[in-house]
C-alpha cells in the first residue's frame, strides 16, 4: 500500500520567524490530534536547520524546496544535497514546475540533482505535470510520462522506493482551478501504470503519488477518497496552521 502523505511547499514565503512560528504551531496542533498520514513541511532553506530542531519528527518530517545539481565547490549561493541533509531534514522537492519554468531546470538537471539526493539519503518529491496549452492538446499523458523518463527511471527499483510522485497540472497551481477528482484520478492512475510498465505492479502499488495545484481542505475529501490519489503538494494552504490542518485532516 502507497503512504498517505500531505506535503507543505512553503515557496519563498515567511521570514525565519514567522516559518518558526508557524512550524510551532502546527507541531502543537498535530501533537494534540495526532496525524493519520504523512506530514512534511518543505521550507526555504534558512528555515531548514531550526526547523527540523523545533518538530517533533515523529509527526512532521522537514523537507527542503530545491538541491544543487553538484556535490560541492565553488557554487556560490547553491545548497548542495549533503548540506540540507546535515539539518534533519528528510525529504527534498525535485521537478516543480517553478524551477523548469523560471530556472530552466532540464530533464538532464533534474537527473543529475536526483541522483545526489538519493546519494545522500534523501526522499524525493518528484514533480511532474502539463501546462494549460498542453492539456488542451490532449497530451497531458505523453508530458508526464516523458518528465518521468527524462529524470527518475533510471534509477532502480530500490533507489525508485524513494521517489514521491507529485502531479501537478501547472494550469492548477496558484490558479483556484482545480482539475475535478475524476480528472486527477485518470492522470494518476496513468502515472501508476507508467511505474508499474516500467517496475511493476508491487512497485506501482507502493509508489504514493500526490496530487498538487489549489489543493484545500474543502476539496482534499473529494481529492483523496479516489483509489490512485496518496495525498496532496499544498502551496497556499500550507502557510497557516488551521488550513494546512483541514487538509492533514481529510485522511480522517
């Protein structure tokens, strides 16, 4: 069975003290009503290490927002894998559509930032997804199916168990639309497939696959109840506590 998983992506939003006022907070909410899934909060990197002190991680598990393609030298301002790492922190987000877009991130760097990560014990939140242009155009499954190639199927069956996939159409993100349940559910299920033609089917069953893109506590029960929906990459909703909680919630 996929792990039931909702995921913050803080984006570059709070100042050190606010992200630890709000990682606080929801380590006390969740403290008092115990989650029924996987919590992660993705934070800006300065956030990273007193955040990951602050949580109990039994509860929130702390990721990071991005990693350098390189493992160390003379980069400066790059945050290398092995550095976000060495803060507690579990996971790392690869693939979003912010860094393909604005940073010109390729398949070829998304690959290399990959391997680093898994290199140095990291999950990874694995981002894949179409653009309006290319929904309409139907080719919605080929865009998935080649961002998945391009990056993570190379790896191995062991390394994959690693891997969380998060779809999320980028004509959703930040928007208010929504794809319906029903829309996210036919990607998702063809997602599944493309793992399990390319790993299997016990492989596939195992792979949580979250669904992102104006995500909120209202619609995540209807988002969620679908049988290839594991949960959720929550931009917006995940800065404040009460919101972030509805979604977290939902897997009750």
């Amino acid at each position: 069975m996929a792990k039931k998983i909702v995921a913050g992506n803080w984006k570059m939003n709070k100042n050190l003290q606010e992200g630890m006022e709000l990682a606080q907070g929801l380590n006390e909410a969740l403290a008092a009503d115990k989650p029924n899934c996987e919590v992660i909060i993705c934070t800006p990197f300065i956030h990273l290490a007193k955040v990951s002190e602050a949580v109990n991680h039994e509860n929130i598990k702390v990721g990071a927002e991005n990693c350098a393609d390189k493992a160390s030298g003379a980069y400066t301002g790059e945050v290398s894998a092995e550095m976000v790492k060495s803060t507690g922190c579990e996971y790392v987000i690869l693939g979003h559509s912010e860094r393909r877009e604005y940073y010109n991130e390729t398949p070829e760097i998304l690959k290399e930032k990959v391997d680093l990560a898994l290199a140095n014990g990291l999950k990874i939140l694995f981002c894949i997804g179409e653009s309006l242009a290319q929904r309409e155009a139907n080719e919605q499954e080929a865009v998935c199916k080649a961002e998945l190639e391009g990056s993570v199927f190379h790896l191995s069956a062991e390394q994959f168990a690693n891997i969380v996939i998060a779809y999320e159409p980028i004509w959703a993100i930040g928007t208010g639309k929504t794809a319906t349940a029903e829309q996210a559910e036919e990607i998702h299920a063809y997602i599944r497939s493309c793992v399990a033609e390319k790993y299997g089917a016990e492989v596939a069953a195992n792979t949580s696959i979250l669904y992102g893109g104006s995500c909120k506590a209202s619609n995540a029960p209807e988002l969620f109840a679908k049988p290839d929906i594991d949960g959720g990459l929550i931009g917006g909703a995940s800065l404040k506590v009460a919101d972030f909680k509805g979604i977290i919630d939902a897997w009750k």
